[in-house]
C-alpha cells in the first residue's frame, strides 16, 4: 500500500467517527461540540483535496459561525435532550438501515466517477473561458460569472432567513461581561479580522477567498464583540442597517437588470467591464453576507430595529 | 545536517508535549486541572513544532507564516483558557480539593 494514503485514510476515519459520535451523543452539549471539532476536520479534508475555497468556507462558516449559532440555541433550549432517551428500537433500526442504504449508494456512485470514461469536466471548462471573464480564480468566475445566477439566489436565500431571524421576536441579551483578558485580545483581534476580509475579499479575483468567506471573517468579528459585551456586535441600527442586508442581493439584481436594459442578457457582464462589475457585486454581497450572520446570531429584532420612522412606530404600538 | 537533527529534536519534543496534554485531558480529575494539561498543548507543544517547521523551510515565506501562526497562537490560546477558567468560576464550579 502506498505509504502518504495513510494520513489521508486516518482523515477519512476520524471523519466518519465523529460524524458518528456527533449523531450518537445523548448530550446535545457535546454534540455540538463535537460537530465543531468535525467541521474543522473537513475543513483539513478540503484542504487535502486542493480545494483551499471550500476549506476556508467549511473553516468559517461550518465549524465557526454554525458552531457559535448551535451553541447559542443551545443556551436558549433547555439544555437537555429527553426525546431521544426514548427513541424506540424499531425507529434505531430503521435509522440504522437507511443509513447503510445511504453508503452504499455514495459507495456505488464514487465508484462509478473514479472509473468511468474519462469525460470533459466541467474544471476544464472553466479554466478555457478563465480570460474572458475578468478573474483569474476559477472558483470566482464560476460563482460570479460563469453561474451568477447561482450566486444570486443564494444570496436571496441569506436573506430570506434573515428574514424569517427577524420574524422569530427580538433579541436575546448579550452574554455578560467578560474579563479583562479577552478585552484585550478583543481590541487587536477584531481590526485584524476587518483587515483580513477585506483581503480576503481583494484576493477573490486571483486566489482562494471571495465574498463568502470575507463576509463570514467579518461576521466573525461582530460576533466577537458580541462576546465581549458590546451587543450591537458592530452593527448599525434602523435603517442603515436594512440597507446593508438588501445591499448584496439588490446590487446584483440591479446590474442584472442594467445588463438587460443594455442589450446584454441578463447577468451577461461586457467583457471589458466583468472585472470591475464582479468587485462590486463581490463588495455589496460582503457587507450583506456579514450583516445578515451576526444578525442571525444575536437571534432577532433589536430596539433600534423599530425606530426607522414615526409610521413604523405607530404601528408597532398599535399592534 | 545540524538543522536536520535539530527540527527533528524539537519536531518530536512538540508531538511527545501534544500527548502528554492529551493524557492530561482524559486523565486528570477536574476542570481546572484539564485547563493545565491543555495549556501545555496549547502553548509549548505548539511552538516546538512550529519552530521545528520554520527550521525546515528556512528563511522563507513560510517561516513568516508559521511565525504569524505562532503570534497568533501566543495571544489567542492564553486568551481562551483564562476566559474558560473564567467562566467557570463565574458560573461558581468548584476545583476539586484532595478530602481525606
């Protein structure tokens, strides 16, 4: 057996049992924890795979954000998990044999792609069209050009569970005062965040990053505030802040159309422009990203959030 | 050669530090404890490795990087534990005292 598979088959196993011990664990607790510790894991898998956009993706946003927002649901729930003490043999073995089914039909389809016909794929592709579209990371110009349409409705889907974020009611209070020690990590980590998606925004267009992963380094930050007791987590209030979460998907939709009215079809940017329309897309779609995660992590509507004009006041009393 | 050797020396150094926390983790009897063992891992351990791997690369952009891993590490990880130790004496857990 070749000897440098064997790290790689260490990765995969400790992949699959923690997998395992997330879904086993009675305590929701360790459970969350754990899924963490495997979203972390993937992130080294995709690494491993020479998929450094995804890794950074898995990294921030699988293990970090996702992570920090299980554990605040975590701490709103009652903490205990009573159900599943009660799950009954029959339902343990049907999760058991639909789990079985399940791998061996990825199995099965792992197979067929590792030995078919060799085909043209879909990187070639991308990488022959790469100098007409304005970037030179062909993850960017897949998302941004080649299937901006994609990147669109996945913007409105950010959205629209924010949306559904702030139909829940309002916010939960921050956690209390931390010590002295995290202050002080606070003041040199949260600039260095900023700077750091704002470069990981920049460098999109050539290397792995994008607005994705900027948004969530930057959510990241507000989220760190947020544990340091400053509630608004860097968030702006009213109707500044409304703005900032349309901005990503409205922006897009706005070139969108632009390109429609100009004779282009729709999302078809002019090549001579592609570069700079893709910045643009990629900056609002940043602050959205970001506005809309530390949203969903302080968990609702805050005071500030009513207060954008005497109507809206009105009404809310009213109701 | 003597770099070889040396990266090598701290390399191994760094993982023997890296199980010595783990143990410590499983081992020892409560919380407070279990924060010691991690800080091992967390600070030593790291930095033997580290510096084993800036020997290796040599004076290069990756040296840099593990150094920035390295400031990285030296301010976030004494960070984390005092907020968990914190947290946890905030929250009025107890260490677990010898009673005979």
């Amino acid at each position: 057996m070749n000897l440098t598979l064997l790290p790689d088959l260490l990765l995969a196993g400790m992949l699959i049992g923690l997998a395992w011990a997330v879904l086993n664990s009675d305590d929701l607790r360790r459970g969350v924890v754990l899924f963490i510790a495997f979203g972390l894991l993937l992130a080294i898998v995709w690494a491993r795979l020479l998929a450094p956009d995804l890794a950074l993706a898995e990294a921030a946003i699988g293990a970090g954000l996702s992570g920090a927002l299980l554990l605040v649901a975590l701490r709103d729930g009652s903490g205990g998990d009573q159900r599943s003490a009660k799950r009954s043999t029959l339902n343990r073995w049907l999760i058991d044999l639909f789990v079985l089914v399940m791998t061996c039909l990825i199995g099965w389809v792992l197979w067929l792609t590792i030995y078919a016909e060799p085909v043209e794929r879909l990187a070639q592709l991308a990488n022959a069209m790469l100098e007409r579209s304005g970037v030179s990371n062909p993850v960017t110009a897949v998302l941004l050009n080649y299937r901006a349409y994609d990147t669109l409705l996945e913007l409105v889907v950010v959205l629209a569970a924010v949306l559904g974020v702030l139909v829940v009611g309002r916010e939960r209070r921050g956690y209390r005062e931390p010590g002295p020690v995290f202050h002080g990590l606070v003041h040199w980590l949260v600039p260095l965040l900023i700077v750091t998606a704002g470069y990981l925004l920049w460098v999109g267009a050539h290397a792995p990053g994008g607005a994705f992963q900027a948004g969530a380094t930057l959510a990241a930050a507000g989220i760190v505030l947020r544990l340091a007791g400053y509630d608004a987590a860097g968030l702006p209030d009213g109707r500044l802040l409304r703005w900032l979460l349309v901005a990503g998907t409205g922006v897009f939709l706005l070139l969108g159309l632009g390109m429609t009215v100009s004779g282009g079809g729709f999302l078809q940017y002019p090549e001579a422009w592609s570069g700079s329309l893709i910045l643009v897309i990629e900056v609002a779609a940043t602050a959205s990203i970001a506005a809309a995660l530390v949203l969903a992590y302080r968990g609702g509507r805050s005071d500030g959030w009513l207060l954008v004009d005497e109507k809206d006041k009105n009404r809310e009393i009213s109701s | 050669m003597i770099i070889d050797i040396l990266s090598s020396i701290l390399l191994l150094v760094g993982a023997a530090l890296g199980i010595v926390g783990g143990i410590g983790i499983h081992r020892f009897p409560d919380f407070y404890t279990r924060l010691h063992a991690i800080g091992i891992t967390d600070t030593l351990s790291a930095l033997m490795i580290l510096l084993g791997l800036a020997l290796q690369a040599g004076w290069s952009i990756a040296a840099f990087k593990l150094a920035m891993i390295f400031v990285f590490l030296f301010f976030t990880s004494p960070t984390a534990s005092h907020a968990l130790a914190y947290a946890a004496q905030h929250s009025g857990l107890k260490p677990k005292l010898d009673q005979k």
